[in-house]
C-alpha cells in the first residue's frame, strides 16, 4: 500500500511533527513499507490456532498471599513530619 504525500503531511499534522519534504519522502517509503508486510501478514492461514490472550504460559511467579503481622504504628510513624492517633497527619488541601 503506497500512501500518497498527502497522506503523509496528514499524518504528520496528526501527530504534530513539522517534517521536511525530505523527511516526508523517507516516511512515506518506510510507512508504506510497514502497511506492505501488515497487509502479507493478514494473508496467514490462522484457522487452525485457537484465539489466546497470551503466548507465554499462564503461571504465577509471585508468592503465596500469606497474612503476616505488620510492623508496630511506633516505628513507621518514627519519621513521620506529623502525626496524630497513629495517623499520618497531613495538611488540608480540600475544604
């Protein structure tokens, strides 16, 4: 699919790019290259592979969700600027 100059300039005027003729020529050629090898690839035979959200395995690597005990108020509050209740005390930015 050979795009045309003037869908180059609209595409760069979409994508607010100030390209020179020059620049243009080059995108032109590349973009239309790039729509090429879309367009061979839309021509695979894909009946035979069943839809999948992902190539890779579905398996977890994290750890199991285990309940621990948190660390005490007293020591994450330690370097808190203020505080009040074992709260984080921060100033009002809503009235």
């Amino acid at each position: 699919m050979t795009l045309s100059q003037e869908q180059i300039t609209h595409i760069a005027e979409l994508a607010r790019l100030a390209l020179t003729d020059v620049e243009k020529a080059r995108f032109r050629e590349q973009l239309s290259d790039v729509l090429d090898y879309a367009a061979r690839l839309q021509e695979v035979d894909t009946s035979a592979i069943p839809p999948m959200a992902s190539v890779l395995p579905v398996d977890t690597v994290m750890r199991d969700d285990v309940a621990r005990p948190g660390m005490p108020p007293e020591q994450i509050l330690a370097n808190a600027p203020d505080q009040e209740d074992n709260m984080f005390r921060v100033p009002v930015i809503l009235e």
